[in-house]
C-alpha cells in the first residue's frame, strides 16, 4: 500500500481517504432545476385550484351552478361574526384558507370593487364571475380541469404563457 501510495504522490496524484470523498452529484438537466428535473411548464393559479374544489357532483368540471354556493360558503367560513363583509385582513385569511397564500391573487384590492375597504359577498361572487368566464375557454359553461391549467412557454420566468384554447395571453 506504501508503494502505490509513493508511486501516486511520485506521479503527483493526490491520493485521499475514501471516507473525505464528497459524492459527486450529477450535472442538472439542460433547462431543469437545482434537483435536475426539468423546468415546470404547467401551473395551476392558486384561484383556479380553489374552483376545481367546487366539483360538487365529481364529474370533473365546475358550473356556475357549482360555483356560486361554494364561494358563498367559503365566504362564511370567514365572515364568522355575520356583518356580510370583511375587512381586507380577514380577506387575507380567506385568500390562506382557500387559495393557499395569503397574498395570492385576486387581491382584495381587485375584489374590494367599490373602494370601501370591506369586501362582500356580492363583489367575491362578482370576482368569481369574472374568472369563471376567463377559464371557460370553450364558452360552454363549465370550467373543466384542463381550462383551468396554464401552459407556459419557454423557461420559468419568462414573458407570456399559453393557455389550453385561448392561444397567447398576457402577462398578469
């Protein structure tokens, strides 16, 4: 062992104990991430899980029939001292329970429709409206799970992303 240990410093090898060898971690994928997966191309905005939720009958698509008493109970879960509004903290506990973040668009500034600082059901339902209407692609009336899903193009992070039947749409 003595020898091959002179031989490889004789040669200028730099022989090391195996137990201070770092693993070696392969390189990542062109286009991936830190863990080598490849860049994520579809998103689900935290709004559209929220009206994948009012499935009621588990066919796979959201109605407005649907859609309308789910907002209005997810409401309530929020509106626990009945005044029929909330003030934009209890707004951003909505947007953590149901949306998941509590800075998670809509924002209560683009729901809060009348400027009063207070956000009541009628503009949540109004706000709602509006996004059923921006998902339903194909104008039929329900939003199915793939009209709910955005496809970007091009790398994370990028300008514009396509959606499933709209084509291009701008940035948010």
């Amino acid at each position: 062992m003595r020898t091959l240990i002179a031989a490889a410093v004789a040669l200028g090898i730099m022989v090391a104990p195996a137990a201070a060898q770092q693993p070696v971690t392969p390189p990542p994928l062109p286009g991936g991430g830190p863990n080598g997966q490849p860049a994520a191309t579809i998103f689900a905005e935290p709004v559209a899980m929220m009206i994948a939720t009012c499935d009621t009958d588990g066919d796979g698509k959201v109605t407005r029939a649907e859609l309308v008493p789910c907002v209005a109970r997810s409401f309530a879960a929020i509106d626990t001292s009945h005044k029929g509004s909330i003030g934009y903290i209890d707004y951003s506990d909505w947007a953590l329970r149901w949306l998941g973040d509590r800075n998670a668009l809509p924002s209560p500034f683009t729901v809060d429709a009348d400027g009063d600082n207070r956000i009541t059901l009628a503009e949540l339902e109004a706000q709602f409206d509006a996004l059923f209407t921006r998902f339903d692609a194909d104008k039929d009336g329900a939003v199915t799970r793939p009209e709910l899903l955005t496809i970007k193009a091009g790398s994370v992070g990028g300008f514009g992303h396509v959606v499933p039947g709209r084509g291009k749409r701008q940035q948010q």
